[in-house]
C-alpha cells in the first residue's frame, strides 16, 4: 500500500513539474540563450557567443520602433487604467448580489476570440463603419474620418481587448478595502477627495500595478492588433518580434526584443511585491488588529 | 458615485464593450457582401463556410487540437493541483512559481521560447507541437481553477479517509476527484475556449501542412472582405460563450 501511495504522488508532482520544466523554465532560458548567439542561413543561429543583438537593437531605427511601442501601449495601459478603476469601484458599491454579475459580463469577452473582436472593431472604425456613418447622417462631417489604420485606432483597439485584465485585479484590491477606514478618516474631517488619494488608491496599489502588468505587456506583444488596425505598418514589439523570427529569421535579434519583455517582467514584478508589502504592513484595519 | 452616474457609466462601457460583437453577428446574416447596408437576411455565408474544403479541414483541425490539448491538460493540471494542495516536496516552491510565471508570461514570449524548444528537441512543427503549445498555455488555468475549489475542502475527511486504510489513489478516485468535478470540467472548458481562440501561439508553432481556423481567419481577414469570415467569428464567438458561461455556472455551484 505505501508503494501505490507513493506512486500515486510521483505521479501527481511529476508530470506537471516535468512539463513545465521542459515547456515553460527551459525554453525561456533558451530565449536568453539564443540573444546572445549569431544568426546563421543553415542552422537558424550558432556560435559565437555575443551581445551583437543587443547592440543593434539600439540602432535609431529599432530605438523608434521600441519606444513607439511602448508609447502605444503605456497609453493603452493608462486609458484602461482610467476607464477600469471607476468601473471596479462602481462594481464594488453595488449590492453583494449584483457584483458577480457585471464581473461577469466584463470578463465574458476575455474568453472569446480577441481575433475576432478585433475584427469586429474593423466594423466600427472604417470608413463605412458604424461611426462615420452616423456622424455623416446626422451632418457632422462631409467625407468620413479615417479612424482605421491609425495609432488611435490600434491604441482603442489593445484597450477593448486588454480591459478585462485591468478590471478583474483592480476589483479584487478594492473588494477587500475596509471601510471602516473611510469612516474614520470621515470622522476625522478627510473630504472625498483626499480619501480617495490617501486611503483608497495607496491600499489598492498592488491591484493597480497588478493590472498595469497584466495590461502592458500583453498589450507589447498583440501583432495581429496592429495588423489588422493599424494597417502593415510595424508599430509593437509583437510585430517586429514576428518579422525577426517567421520572416527575417534573425532568431538572436527576435529573442533580444523578448527579453526586453521580459525584464520588463521582471521589473513589474518586484514593483508588485513591493507594494504589496506595502500594504500588508500599513494596511491597518484587519480584523486581528481589533 | 451617485446611482444613477454610476450605473450609466457601466452601462456605457458595457455597451461599448459588446457592441462591435453585436454588428459582427448581425453581418455575418447580412445578404449584402460588403455590409455597407443591410441587404436583407441570409445564411449564405455559413453555406459557403460549410462548402469551403480548405475551412473545413482547418476547423476540424482546430477541434482535434483543442479537444486533445484541452483533455491532456485537464488531467495534469488536476493531478497537479492535488499535489499543490496536498502534499510538501521538495521544489513545491518552484513548481508553483513556475505556474506563476507562465500565466504572466506574455504570450509572444512564449510562442518564441516554444518555437526554440522544439527546435532544439528536434520536433516537427505541426499537430504535435501545436498540442504541446496549447498545452503549455492551458495548463495554469486548469490549475488554479482545481486548486481554488480544493482550498474549500474539508481536509479531516482525507484524514479520516486514510486513518480507515484508503489508499492515496482511491482518495484520489473517490473522494478527491468527485468533489472536484466541477472544477474539473470547468478547467476542461476553459482550456478547450482558449485553445480553440489561440492566435499568438499557434502562429509561430505551427507548420506549413496543418492549417487551423483561426490562422485561416488571420490570414482572411488581412487579404479584404471575405464575408464567410463573419459567419466562422460568429460560430466561433457563440461556441466560447456558451461554454464559458457552462464553466462558469459549474465554478459557481460551490459558493
């Protein structure tokens, strides 16, 4: 009997530690293998070892592209930011009952095809989409406006995919504000504002990072966003990723760009941490504290 | 926030969220081919989905890899939660910042670090790598959806369980597994869901000779106007949602 226990168990720790060793920690430690090694026509990438890619993705052309797809999905990140944190605090001062529900309808379409949302935004957005046409009939403008196959248009359409990310740990932070504190900052003479800026938003901030991360750099990795939005121009990191790997080749220069993502992985995580210790050491009112 | 604000600014951004959903499916009927105007009701386009082999064969593709990743990672994403739940081991910490990480890691990171493994390890691109790469990405959902309903067990009864002489499989069989059921399936369909709506990954792992839909729906839509794909998004939307509130209303159950 101790036998089949133990089996059952290496079983259970096995096969998932084993995957996600071979699939997930070995393969991004061959991501920053593979930046730092040299293209080759034969054998895709070889020796010798170098920061040549790195190198180059500071050539001004590159510098562009970085920086233009940071912008892009810094705005996006805050546009959801500024859209998603009324939305979660609104949630959270509805009825118990009601909550799940408008959760619900937010995160629904996080589980669809964000493909085919986004092709459905092309709807919308063109030249005889829903948008022009309505504001031709009701005589604001003469010729329609070119809203698709811009910077506005893909930055709109990385918000529609990504808001469900930003909303669900947003939520999750203010659900558990304690109230209490409200109250007795009231007590204490703090106008709506000045709670909302000391109270509310400090003790949410590992929601907030949370979201931003959650955001940001998926929102630096959607290419087909910025195809079929933004028109064939290369304007995320996602797209000359795609390029440096499917068409160009140059798998070293590729995984360069994706460390980037992932140091800036990184560098959101400790933020996270941080301000998560944050607020469990000034967090003040749990229940142990009374 | 007054009610009334309050309410109409979900209410808006609501509306915004589901709209262009809306247009989408209320074209996919639409008789006119550039849906400029509403050229009356029609299901043409879903008869030239049907009759198109090339589709066709790539939705079927996409089943088979959506069934086959969704089931495989459904099963050791389960018996991983129980492990997380159950048990101390050595390198617990690491197999649970492992999930961490892949859950955060953004998808095009993924799809490059698959790529590269696979050609390290010599696999082919095609059905096989696509498996492992739909895998990779749904395993971390069916794990903290098994573990979360695991957290609400009663662990006296596996204690109780084992003091009567079960063995660790037939707590596992009996107790564990039925009770976890629920969670179970739902992991199922959330894995299918996001398996079968997978661009990212599946653009960079797969391999010339296996075409699956939404790849073909990419490359569709960047070419023009096709309206059979309104017809293919609307199916594919209607099918995610419908399992998606399914896995949601079997999470729910236990709350």
């Amino acid at each position: 009997m101790k036998s089949s226990a133990g089996q059952f168990r290496f079983w259970a720790i096995g096969l998932a530690s084993v995957w996600l060793t071979l699939f997930v920690f070995f393969p991004n430690l061959l991501v920053i293998l593979t930046s730092f090694l040299t293209r080759d026509p034969q054998a895709t990438v070889s020796l010798p070892i170098n920061a040549d890619s790195y190198v180059r993705t500071l050539d001004l052309l590159y510098l562009q592209v970085l920086w233009d797809s940071l912008r892009m999905s810094l705005l996006a990140m805050v546009f959801c930011l500024v859209v998603g944190y009324p939305f979660a605090m609104a949630i959270v001062s509805l009825p118990k009952r009601w909550q799940p529900v408008i959760l619900f309808l937010v995160i629904l379409p996080f589980w669809t095809n964000s493909l085919v949302r986004t092709y459905a935004i092309q709807f919308i957005l063109g030249n005889q989409g829903v948008i022009n046409k309505a504001l031709l009939g009701l005589g604001f403008i003469d010729k329609p406006l070119q809203l698709l196959y811009t910077q506005f248009a893909v930055i709109l359409g990385l918000c529609y995919i990504l808001l469900p990310f930003m909303v669900l740990p947003l939520y999750s932070a203010l659900e558990k504000l304690d109230v209490r504190l409200h109250h007795a900052a009231k007590d204490l003479g703090a106008g709506p504002l000045s709670r909302f800026w000391h109270i509310t938003v400090p003790l949410t901030s590992p929601g907030i990072v949370a979201g931003c991360l959650m955001v940001l750099l998926p929102a630096m990795g959607m290419f087909y966003i910025s195809d079929l939005l933004g028109g064939a121009k290369n304007l995320l990191l996602g797209n000359v990723i795609k390029t440096q790997f499917l068409h160009t080749r140059d798998w070293p220069f590729g995984s360069a760009f994706s460390v980037i993502l992932i140091v800036l992985l990184g560098f959101m995580l400790w933020l996270y941490f941080r301000a998560a210790r944050f607020v469990s050491k000034q967090g003040g009112l749990n229940g142990s504290d009374f | 926030m007054a009610p009334i604000f309050r309410w109409g600014f979900m209410g808006l951004v609501l509306t915004m969220i589901y709209i262009p959903i809306l247009v989408l499916v209320v074209n996919s009927f639409n008789a006119s081919k550039y849906g400029i105007k509403w050229g009356g009701f029609t299901f043409k386009w879903y008869e030239k989905f049907w009759n198109n082999d090339g589709l066709m064969t790539a939705a079927l593709n996409s089943l088979t890899v959506s069934i086959v990743a969704a089931s495989v990672a459904t099963v050791i994403g389960t018996l991983a939660a129980v492990a997380l739940h159950r048990y101390q081991f050595k390198g617990k910490a690491l197999l649970s910042s492992m999930v961490f990480v892949s859950m955060l890691t953004p998808e095009i990171v993924m799809a490059i670090s698959l790529l590269i493994v696979f050609m390290a390890l010599g696999i082919k691109l095609g059905f096989v790598s696509l498996v492992i790469g739909h895998i990779t990405f749904c395993l971390p959902f069916v794990i903290v959806a098994v573990y979360s309903r695991l957290k609400g067990f009663d662990m006296k009864m596996l204690e109780a369980a084992r003091d009567l002489g079960a063995s660790e499989s037939s707590i596992f069989w009996k107790i564990i597994l039925p009770l976890a059921l629920p969670a179970v399936a739902a992991g199922w369909l959330l894995s299918f869901t996001l398996s079968l709506d997978d661009v990212i990954v599946s653009a960079f792992v797969t391999g010339p000779g296996y075409e699956i839909l939404p790849l073909k729906v990419y490359s569709m839509v960047r070419v023009g106007v096709s309206p059979e794909v309104n017809a293919i998004s609307t199916i594919l939307l209607v099918v995610s949602l419908v399992l998606v509130v399914i896995s949601q209303l079997l999470l729910r159950e236990d709350k």
